[in-house]
C-alpha cells in the first residue's frame, strides 16, 4: 500500500470513530452539514372594535402561534384578528384614532417603523400598543 493509500484509510477510519461516537448526531452548529435551524414563530392578535390584543411568540409552527394570540385576544373580544405573523423575527402592532397597523422585521425598531407607516396610511396619531420577538 502507498503512502498516500495508508492515509487515506486512516482518514476513513477516524471519521467512523467519531460518526460512531455517542452523542455524535447531536453535536454540529448552523454551518455543518446535516444541522437543522430551529424555527420559531410568532404572531399578534387584535380586536379594532375594543383594542385589545394577545400576543405569542417562540412557538415551533405558524397556526400554532397564531392560534395562541387569538386565544389571547378573544378572551376579552369576539373580532380578533391576527394583522402580523412572523418566523425568526420581530413583529408590532400600531393604533391610532381611526385605525390600526401591523409590520415584522429582524429586530424591534425595524418591526415598530413598518407598524407605524402601515397605520398612518389609515389614521393618524399611530402609536406601539404591543411588540414581541421571537429569540432567535
């Protein structure tokens, strides 16, 4: 056998042994190869004739965290909806005297600006009444 023979096959060797090892499959991070992301999702819930709201966030699927943000804000009114849902991110909602809005994006700020810009094109003195973020 070659030189270059013999170290192929201890290459070979060595990825069994530490495939074979335990606890193996779990270990890995977002770059290796076979790792899969979490995801978690968020959403708000609101009801425009009484305002209030429920929220829900780090929830493993979509109907999942929309259903507990209604659940929220049905507790106090029959006409919830859910304006914004998100994955990953953050999400807010806005009120104003004439109407609401909703907007997500990576981070507070940038969920907040896009809530406040979608109300204003409905009502004025739009202002934050509830943002939430996902941890990841």
């Amino acid at each position: 056998m070659s030189v270059r023979g013999f170290l192929c096959a201890g290459c070979a060797w060595a990825l069994l042994a530490a495939a074979a090892a335990p606890g193996a499959a779990l270990e890995g991070g977002p770059d290796d190869e076979g790792y899969a992301a979490q995801e978690f999702y968020g959403a708000i819930a609101y009801s425009p004739t009484t305002r209030a709201h429920g929220w829900a966030y780090d929830y493993t699927s979509h109907d999942e965290a929309k259903r507990h943000a209604l659940a929220q804000c049905s507790r106090h009114a029959e006409d919830c909806v859910v304006p914004v849902w998100f994955r990953n991110a953050c999400g807010a909602l806005a009120v104003g005297a004439d109407g609401y809005g909703s907007g997500w994006g990576a981070s507070r700020k940038l969920a907040e600006t896009y809530a406040i810009k979608s109300c204003g094109r409905y009502s004025g003195g739009c202002a934050v009444v509830r943002w939430v973020c996902t941890t990841k």
